[in-house]
C-alpha cells in the first residue's frame, strides 16, 4: 500500500489474522502476530520479523520495513461497511502498547522507564485511528478506508 507501514493492533479475537489474510491480495504484508517499530532519524518505522505463528504455519521469509504511517486498533463492525475515526484518547494506544498483548522487555528495572518513555513519546506522535473493520467488506474497500486523507 504506497510503500508505508501500517500497524494493526487489537485484542485477541479483534480480526487481525483474516484483516492479514484479506489484505494480502492488495499489499505487501509482514507477520500479523510479531512486527517491530524502531525510530531512525525522527521517523517511525514498522519491520517485519522472521516469526510468523507455528499455530497457522505463517513465516515471513523477507524483511519488510517502511515508514509508518498509520497505527490502526482494530473493532469488529457488523452493521456498516468498513470505517476508520482518529483515535481521540492517545491513553488508549498507550495503555494498549504497554498493557495490551504487548509485553514489557525482559530487561533490568532501569529499563522500564525508558520503555514507558518510548511509547508515551510514540503514543504521541504517530497518526493513530480506530477501524471499525466489517469482515464482509473487500480488499480493495478497506484499502481505500485505510489510504484515505480524511
């Protein structure tokens, strides 16, 4: 999709792995389970990783990086057709990333706080929405949701 990096997070059950699926048909995808942000000269971007599930045999056998555009929670939508709004509340990304199925670093205790620095400053900084995702919708339909301007 325009060679940028777009993130989707959500609970289990949220619709990540049939979005992955689904999406597959009109862009270039990294894992839906495992990516990586990391930050290089003031710009975020997403990288794929080599893990894929062992449950649903996915392996992602090249590194995918872009510059990230957009962060995506994701909620089921039953009654509408795909569609996205700004995420209002960064405290909700920001809970998400850190107590959400994210897991803090295994690392010294110094550490922590730099880590809640880190995503307090991405929480911030990045265009995040939420996306209604309608699992009847297309391919080509939720593209044109999620590339949108507005």
């Amino acid at each position: 999709m325009n060679h940028k990096g777009y993130l989707f997070l959500g609970k289990s059950e949220s619709g990540k792995s049939t979005l992955s699926q689904k999406m597959s048909r009109v862009s270039i995808l990294g894992s839906d389970e495992s990516n990586i942000i990391t930050e290089k000269n003031k710009e975020y971007y997403a990288l794929s990783t080599p893990f894929g599930s062992f449950k649903k045999r996915v392996v992602v056998p090249q590194k995918i990086e872009a510059p990230l555009e957009r962060v995506f929670l994701l909620e089921k939508e039953f009654l509408r057709p795909t569609w996205k709004e700004h995420l209002i509340d960064r405290d909700m990304l920001w809970q998400f990333l850190v107590t959400g199925q994210t897991k803090y670093p295994k690392a010294e205790l110094s550490l922590y706080a730099k880590y809640n620095a880190m995503v307090n400053t991405f929480a911030n900084k990045c265009e995040a929405y939420i996306l209604h995702h309608n699992m009847a919708s297309t391919p080509e339909q939720v593209k044109e949701v999620i590339t949108d301007e507005s």
